[in-house]
C-alpha cells in the first residue's frame, strides 16, 4: 500500500470515530480566517482538509463560494457544496484556483516528505492568500486505533521556512502550540 493509500485508510477509520468528528479546530478558527483574509462575498475559498466541513458550511453561510478538499471520503458530512476527495500533495489538475484558502490543522498531518508539494500545490491554487493554523504538539487520538495522526511536528522556524519557500509573503504568529499563519502567494 502506497502512502497516500495508507493515509487514506488511517483518516476513513479516524473520521468514523464520533470522538475525533466532535472536535473541530478549523470551525473555531473560521471567523478569524475570515477577517485576517478579509474575505468577501462571492468570493471563492478552498477548504484544505476539511474535516466535517463544518467550518466550510461557516464560510459558505458567509457568501463565499466554498469547495472542501479531504483524504477521507468519509469526512465531510456537514457541508452540502462542493467536495473533492483527493490528498493534499497530489491535488487533481481540474480542480483550478481559488481567492483564498483555509488551512486549519491539516499541515501536521501530512508526511514529512509531502509538506513542500503539499504547500505548493495549495499555493498554485490560492490567488489572493490563505490562511494556515499548524499545531506543534503530537495529538494521542489515534493511539487507541494504533494509528500516528501528527506526522509533522516541527518548530514554528521550520514552518516558516517551509510557509516562505511556497509563498511570497507570510504573516506568522506562534505560541508553544500553534503557528498561525496568513500565506500570500
């Protein structure tokens, strides 16, 4: 079994689990997303890993055009728009560019050697900005599943470095738990 295949089955078998469905670090973050982007109505936004897509659903009811994008075909149930299933360093050419992006602890979760065509391909795709929160902590959640869920766990430098080398200008703030980030191709 080939990575994306491997991470696909370990994210069908976490979004299955109604623990790991109640928590929803992107929907908390949404409306300061929404602000820091400065976002407008019928403007388009990707949501990058969308979970649930209840943060999608968030950002639609604020009139923007919302696609979510998932490894797990089981995830979003709570989003009724437009929903890609693909992983993140191996985005499907036809899905085309959008205003901007919604990043939300998704990064964390990519192996480390997809990061920078992960950050990449989220950039080609982002014509105004996007905005990423990154979590620096390993999460336990899966260990009952025996399943790793935060494969990247890096310093707030290293993501920076990783954010610049994809994008022209970023806007990072961090704490011991999280980088927050908006990221201007």
């Amino acid at each position: 079994m080939d990575v994306a295949d491997r991470e696909r089955v370990k994210y069908e078998t976490m979004w299955a689990q109604p623990a790991y469905r109640e928590r929803s670090p992107g929907m908390r973050m949404a409306e300061q997303a929404h602000q820091q982007l400065r976002c407008r109505p019928g403007a388009t936004l990707c949501d990058w890993g969308a979970g649930t897509g209840r943060a999608s659903a968030w950002f639609a009811a604020q009139g923007l055009d919302v696609t979510a994008v998932d490894i797990a075909a089981n995830a979003v149930t709570e989003f009724d728009g437009p929903v890609v299933v693909a992983n993140l360093w191996d985005l499907p050419a036809e899905l085309g560019a959008f205003d901007f992006g919604f990043c939300c602890d998704v990064m964390e979760h990519i192996p480390p050697e997809h990061v920078e065509a992960t950050l990449r391909g989220i950039a080609q795709r982002t014509r105004r900005a996007c905005y990423f929160q990154i979590a620096l902590f390993k999460c336990h959640m899966g260990e009952a599943h025996g399943l790793h869920l935060h494969l990247t766990v890096k310093s707030a430098n290293w993501w920076r470095a990783a954010l610049e080398r994809q994008f022209m200008y970023v806007d990072l703030q961090a704490d011991s738990k999280y980088v927050l980030a908006r990221a201007i191709p």
